[in-house]
C-alpha cells in the first residue's frame, strides 16, 4: 500500500517546525542571558574600575559590533566566520574586562610604596591616620586617588575607619594591599611606630616589584616565543586559506578537517598553558 505524499511532507514539515520553535527558544534564553551579563559588567563590574558609561550607549556599541564582525567575517568565511564573529563578540566585553581589571590592580600595587610613604610622613608631621589617607586620596595619581577618595567618602558617611579600610583590601584584592590594612590596624591597636612600619612595608613592597620586574625581563624572551609560535599556526592557516581556498574550506566541512581543527586547538591551548607555567615566577 503506497503512502499517501503528503504524509512524509506533513512530518518533515512537522520536525522542522519543532526544531524553528526550540532553536528560536534556546535563541532567545542566550539572547537573554548575554542581555543580563552585559547589563551587570555594565552596571556593577566597570563601576568598580570607575568606569561609567550608560546602559543604552553601552548596548548600542556591543550591537554595533556584533553587526559589524558578523558580517565582516560572514563576508570573509561565510557561515562559519559568521559564527565565530558571534562568539567572539560574546565572550570579548568579558575579557575587556578581566584585561581592565587586572592593568588597574598592577597600576594599583605598584602605587602602594609610594602610598605607604605618603602616609607614613603625613604621621610624621603630626597628622592623624585619617587625615593621612586624605592626603593620599588628594596628591596619589589614579587609581590609588579614587580608591582612598571612595574610603574617605565611607569613613565620612559613618563608616567606621577599619571597616572602611577591610572593605578597600577586599575590593582590591591585593596581598600587599591587605599587608598594608594589617599593618595599620596592629599598630592603631597594639601602639608603637606606626610610621616607622609604614616605611618598612614600603621598602619590602619596592624590593619585590624591582625582583618581579628583574624577573619578567629574562623571561620575555620566553613569552616572545611562545606567542609567536601560538599565533604562527594561525596565521599560516590564513595565507593557505587565500591562497587555496578550496582545500582550506575541507577544514571546515569535513569531519576529518574538524578533528584537525580541535587537535590544533588543544596543542596550542596545551603549550600555552605549560609555557606560561614555565615563566611565570612568582616571588
């Protein structure tokens, strides 16, 4: 008994539907989640590096982007470009903000000599360990300035002085910033030369920056060669791909050429691991 044609037709018509309506779901929950992600970095994540910028201008420039890489990359590589430019685009205000974050806190812990010193001659000259922190927020360079300006702001709106400082370390995150916070609340408790183990703090946080710097200069050799040979790959897979097109876009449409692809990825994610294992030093 033959099937009627429709039959077959109403099923295929059928399973492309339901699989429209959960693509157009799962679609509109990533759509949602990204919206949400991008509304905290904005709202909560740059205001702690002080920087403000308005929701909606925010989300107009990642739009724009996202339109422009899409079609820039859809017009290079096609579909598979396209989405690549997708993901990329995704995924990048969060690394713009880890990379912000991290420049901030290094900016921030090479000021801390300087801040334990500041503070240590204000006490010196007779003032208090409030006015001395000021003083800091008044004459120290961003982003030590806005950081202690945002501690004196708390302290003056009652909070207590230690819990203003406990929040600043916490914040910041910084092992020789929390030293700094500890240094200070033993010696308010406990009494003695609170100046005099400022400047002692200050001297050890200078000498571990001068070995750190010491340090990251024999291992930039290192470093070098570990980009080159990480983006070498990627930059000759590039010249092929415009110089044999046909061959290249197997990578991509064939299975063999997506295994190749992923072990090309994991070696390169692995040696990049091991060389930042080699040369990171810590002191």
């Amino acid at each position: 008994m033959n099937t009627p044609l429709w039959v077959p037709t109403l099923s295929i018509g059928l399973g492309a539907a339901i699989v429209g309506w959960v693509i157009a779901r799962i679609s509109v929950r990533a759509l949602g989640y990204h919206r949400r992600q991008l509304a905290h970095l904005n709202q909560v994540q740059l205001v702690e590096l002080f920087l403000f910028v308005e929701p909606a201008t925010f989300l107009r420039i990642n739009l724009a982007v996202l339109l422009v890489a899409t079609v820039g990359f859809g017009w290079l590589a096609g579909l598979y470009g396209a989405a690549l430019a997708m993901l990329l685009t995704a995924v990048a205000p969060r690394a713009l903000y880890i990379w912000l974050r991290k420049r901030r806190l290094r900016m921030l812990e090479r000021q801390l000599p300087d801040i334990a010193d500041s503070i240590a001659g204000s006490l010196r000259a007779g003032l208090g360990l409030g006015q001395a922190i000021a003083r800091v927020a008044q004459h120290q360079p961003p982003p030590a300035a806005q950081e202690f300006a945002l501690l004196v702001r708390e302290h003056r709106l009652g909070i207590p002085l230690e819990q203003a400082l406990s929040d600043l370390a916490v914040r910041s995150d910084l092992r020789d910033l929390h030293m700094l916070v500890a240094t200070l609340g033993i010696a308010r408790d406990l009494g003695g030369g609170l100046a005099e183990a400022l400047e002692r703090l200050g001297s050890s946080i200078r000498r571990r920056l001068v070995m750190e710097d010491r340090i990251g200069a024999l291992t930039a050799q290192g470093r070098l060669q570990g980009i080159v040979m990480g983006v070498l790959p990627i930059a000759l897979g590039a010249v092929l791909f415009v110089l044999e097109p046909v061959q290249m876009r197997k990578l991509f449409t064939d299975p063999v050429g997506w295994l190749t692809i992923g072990g090309i990825l994991l070696l390169e994610l692995g040696g990049l691991m091991l060389l930042r294992r080699i040369v990171s030093i810590r002191v």
